[in-house]
C-alpha cells in the first residue's frame, strides 16, 4: 500500500509540473571570479500572456558592502510588449523604478522623478528575452530598465554584443539556443553570469 502511495505522490508532482508550465533558469553572478550573488529568471503562461520574471541580488564589497537588487516583471502578448515594471534598490534603498505600459498604438513609459513620455516604436523583444531565447535575426533590444532601444550585434559563434543607450556592452554566449554564459555592464556594477 505504502509503495502505491508514493507511486501517487511522485506522478501527482509531474502532473503538477506539467501543468505549471513554467520555465525556471539560475545563474551564478560572478565577479573578479568569485560568486557574489544568484540570478533567478522565469517564464510563465497565463491566460494568452507570457510572463517573465527575474530576480537579480548581489552582495560584494568594493570600498564598503554592496547590495544590488533588481526585480523584473515583463508581460508579452501575441509577441508584443504589454507591460512591465522594473526596480533597482542598491543597500535597501530605490535607486530606479520603470513601468512600462501598452496603450493602443504606444507605449508610456514611467520612470521614477522623471516626466512620462511617449515611446512609439513596436517592441517584440526586450533585455528579459535575453535569458530565454537566442536572439537570431534581432537587430534591436528594447530595455526594461531604461526604456530604450538597444542594439544588438552579432559576433558569430552563437554569440551576441547588447549595446545600450549609454554605450554600455554587455556579451551573451548561447549553446543549443540556451544562454550559457554573459558579461553584463549594468551600469552601477559589471559582472559575469553562468547558467547552473
């Protein structure tokens, strides 16, 4: 009886799993070759919409203690940016917050101490998609964080150069379409990140 059980249990679990159906990455944040935090990155569907999430917490010391966080919620619809928000607390307090929402044929873009402003061109793929899928044949990235466009070059070799509005580079390394590997210039802080 016991072993039927468990049989019950372990497919309840599957099934549970199945029906779920989320997508789950971890990463290794490193820096100077040392690991100084995890980035955990999800992918949902609900209702017609896909989800994305990630959770991004670094601790290092440079002149004194570091604590970076970064939470991202992003919703696509029919390959299309619907919404998201954006938030950036370094050593427990706000340093950026952006949300970003659809409104017909635009989008406005709300940042934090800053006056909303229009953005007119569609978006079909965004910084988060980065974690996900290969980016074959995309020339621009749009950025949750700073509501712009960014531009993408190919390296060859499966690998990709993000360049932002600021100039920053970061390099995506993908194998089998799976990001395995980036060098990220997020601006505050530069660091590595490895697929677990």
């Amino acid at each position: 009886m016991l072993f039927y059980l468990i049989l019950f249990h372990v497919f309840s679990f599957q099934d549970l799993g199945a029906t779920t159906n989320q997508t789950l990455l971890n990463f290794d944040i490193i820096l100077k070759g040392k690991a100084v935090g995890l980035l955990q990155a999800s992918k949902s569907f609900k209702e017609s919409k896909t989800h994305y999430q990630s959770k991004t917490n670094i601790s290092t010391r440079f002149i004194k203690e570091i604590h970076v966080n970064y939470e991202y919620h992003v919703v696509f619809s029919n390959n299309k940016l619907q919404e998201s928000d954006v938030n950036v607390v370094v050593n427990n307090k706000p340093h950026a917050e952006t949300k970003i929402e659809r409104e017909q044929n635009h989008y406005l873009v709300k940042q934090e101490k800053k006056e909303a402003r229009v953005f007119k061109e569609a978006i079909n793929y965004s910084t988060i998609l980065l974690y996900f899928e290969e980016p074959k044949n995309i020339k621009h990235c749009f950025s949750e964080e700073e509501g712009k466009m960014n531009t993408i070059v190919p390296l060859g070799n499966h690998t990709y150069k993000k360049v932002n509005a600021r100039g920053n580079e970061s390099i995506y390394y993908y194998e089998n379409g799976k990001l395995i590997k980036a060098e990220i210039d997020g601006g505050l802080i530069k660091f590595q990140i490895q697929a677990k």
